[in-house]
C-alpha cells in the first residue's frame, strides 16, 4: 500500500509539473508579439510534492467512481482549491510562493483563481484516470 502510494506520489507529481511546463508555456505566446518566441515555461521544485499530494485522491477517487463526471470533476476542483489555497497561503508565509494570482480579478489572497475552475476541473479527472490507470 504504501509502495503503491509513493508511485502515485510520484507519478502525480511528475505529471504534475509537466502540465504546468505546458501551460505555462502556452501562457507565454503572450509575449510572441515582443519578438519572443521561445514559449518558455515557468516552474519550480515546490509543485512537484503539491502535485504529488494528487495521490491522496486515491480514496475519493474510488469512492465517486460510480459517479457522473460533473460531480467528480466538482469535487476534485474545491479538493484542488483546498490544496492550493493551504500550500499557497503557508508557502507565502515563508516568501516561497512560487505564483501569485493577485492581479486577476478572481482571487483569493493571491493563492486561488476562481477562473482557473474549468482548468482544475479537467485536470482532476486526469488525476483520476492516472490513479485508476490499468496496466
């Protein structure tokens, strides 16, 4: 059990950031008009454990597995919101945030974004598929 955790934890993690080098990449297409074209992603090694904690899911996962995707999806996003929000608000305690959401409109503390909703939303349904994934 605990074997198959720390793969999961690790799995997670790893699955994790890779999404956030994508996304943050895509982000930077914003700067593709200042000539630079480098769709540079930004990160750092605090996500990798935050991602990871994904395999805390694991329980949940398998409890709402029976579910429509609608909930599930839901679930996972107040889950996502939950973790972000603790990680975010401790990390800031400490000045090692490493993102800050208090220029958009939909924050809270600088830690959450509400209009992230639909991104975690997906993105905990792909916890779910990597969690319960079939060898």
């Amino acid at each position: 059990m605990v074997k198959n955790f720390l793969k999961n934890f690790m799995t997670c993690g790893l699955c994790g950031w890779c999404l956030e080098c994508f996304w943050t990449g895509l982000n930077s297409i914003k700067k593709w008009k200042m000539n630079d074209r480098t769709l540079s992603c930004r990160t750092s090694v605090w996500m990798f454990p935050i991602y990871g904690m994904a395999a805390c899911l694991s329980p949940i996962c398998s409890r709402l597995q029976k579910r429509n995707a609608l909930l599930r999806g839901g679930v996972y996003v107040l889950l996502i919101y939950l973790t972000e929000y603790t990680t975010g608000v401790i990390l800031k305690k400490y000045r090692a945030c490493p993102w800050d959401y208090s220029k958009s409109k939909y924050n809270i503390k600088g830690v959450i974004r509400f209009d992230y909703a639909p991104v975690w939303f997906f993105t905990g349904l792909l916890f779910e598929k990597i969690l319960f994934r079939k060898y």
